[in-house]
C-alpha cells in the first residue's frame, strides 16, 4: 500500500492536516467544538522531522517530544 496511511487515507490527507485546520473558518471551528472534545482533554500527536515541526506545533500549546524508540512511547 504505497502512499497510504494504515487507516487507509492517502498521504495528502495525513500530510495537509494540520494546515487544513489553520486555515478553517469562524463557522467551521464553531461546528467543529460540537464534536471534539474541549482543548483540556484533547492531545494531538505529530509525527515527524522534530527539526522541521518543532516552532510550528508549539503554537498550539506544550510540547512533549519523544523518539518512537522510548520507552514511553505507546501508539
């Protein structure tokens, strides 16, 4: 399966999420706070170049980093 993701969407998907989501509307954040849940009990997980996402993923709030190596790290 080259170019999928396990949940079978394809890597544009995966690869423009994150700027699909800053770049939604009023509208589509107010539709959105109907099915998420409030920021508190929300995580988002990148994975990635921690070099290249680092200054763009701590605009939304504390970074925790790990290797997929660590022990810690649980998928």
């Amino acid at each position: 399966m080259v170019g999928k993701a396990r949940q079978g969407l394809a890597r544009g998907a995966v690869d423009g999420y994150l700027g699909k989501i800053a770049a939604a509307t009023p509208a589509q954040i107010a539709e959105a706070r109907m099915v998420f849940p409030d920021s508190k009990d929300l995580a988002i997980v990148a994975i990635g170049d921690a070099s290249k996402i680092r200054d763009w993923m701590k605009a939304y709030g504390p970074l925790t980093e790990m290797k997929l190596t660590d022990p810690r790290f649980s998928p």
